[in-house]
C-alpha cells in the first residue's frame, strides 16, 4: 500500500486540511508554578528548550502512568472526549488534536489527545471496570491537575499513579 493511500485510510487527504487533522488549539493562561518551571532562558531572553527543573533536576517532562480501578462510563465515547478536553485545559496544555476509536461488542476506547506538550492517551475495558493512562507533558504544563478531574469524570474506587520524569539522567 502507498503511502498516500494508507494516509488517506487514516483520514488524512494529503492535498486538503482534513477535519480529523486540523489543529484545535486552546489558549489558557499560564501560571508560573513555585514548584515546576521551564528551563532558563538565554541572554537574548529566547527559549531554547522546554525541559523542567523543579527541586535541583533537570528533565523533559512529566509522564504519569495512571490506573483507573473500579470506574464508571468508561465506554460513553462523548464523555471520554469531554473528559480529556477538561484534563488538557487544566494542566494548562494545548490541545492539536483528538483521536478516540470505540470497540465493540465491549465498548472499550483507546485513543490520544496529541498536546503540544506531548499527549494524554487512554484505553477502556469497561467490562472490567479499568482504564489505563499515560499523562506525558513538557515545558509549563502541569499533568498533574489531570487527576483530579479523571476522579471527578469516573468516580474510581482507586486511582494508581505511577510518576516517571522523562529524559531525566539525558538533560
């Protein structure tokens, strides 16, 4: 199959902006965090990365690997997306994109909201009442403000988060 073709499978008509790729890109004010902040910044006061210090170390960003234990409406497709929606606008994030694909017979969803400051992505097995997700953010954002609204979005008996910094022992 060419390229084109499996592109145009994709939904992405390389001679066109399709509605599936068209950037969506939310502006929310950024608040400087006492805890998180971007990296220096050069003598010509431009940015020249977006990696994090934040208590004496350096790192690219902040990936939280999330479990979802005992949660509702994890197969209402419309929820979910509103759901990452909010995630994103609280960690101060942008949002590009937003891909959720719905399985049956389960009613399971795996997709990812692409940020400018990396993803969030999830996958349901509401048969199981469990989701899993990852949280990976750079720069200002703050991933952590995601949790609290995925307690709030499914109601779990138990949420598991796992923190790695990324790139930590490479910057």
């Amino acid at each position: 199959m060419s390229e084109t073709n499996a592109l145009f499978q994709l939904g992405i008509d390389l001679n066109e902006v399709s509605s599936n790729t068209q950037a969506e890109v939310l502006e929310f004010p950024i608040a400087q965090s006492k805890e998180v902040k971007a990296s220096p910044l050069t003598s010509s006061d431009e940015r020249t990365d977006f990696f994090i210090e934040r208590d004496g170390e350096r790192f690219a960003g902040t990936h939280l690997i999330i479990d979802l234990v005992g949660a509702s409406r994890l197969d209402d497709l419309a929820h979910i997306e509103a759901t990452l929606r909010r995630c994103v606008e609280v960690s101060k994030a942008t949002l590009l994109h937003i891909h959720l694909h719905h399985f049956t017979p389960n009613g399971g969803v795996s997709g990812v909201a692409v940020l400018s400051e990396s993803h969030i992505s999830i996958h349901s097995w509401p048969e199981a009442n469990y989701a899993a997700l990852d949280v990976f953010m750079c720069g200002e954002a703050e991933p952590h403000n995601a949790i609290e609204v995925l307690r709030e979005a499914f109601a779990p008996s138990d949420i598991r988060v796992g923190e790695h910094l990324r790139g930590k022992d490479m910057v």
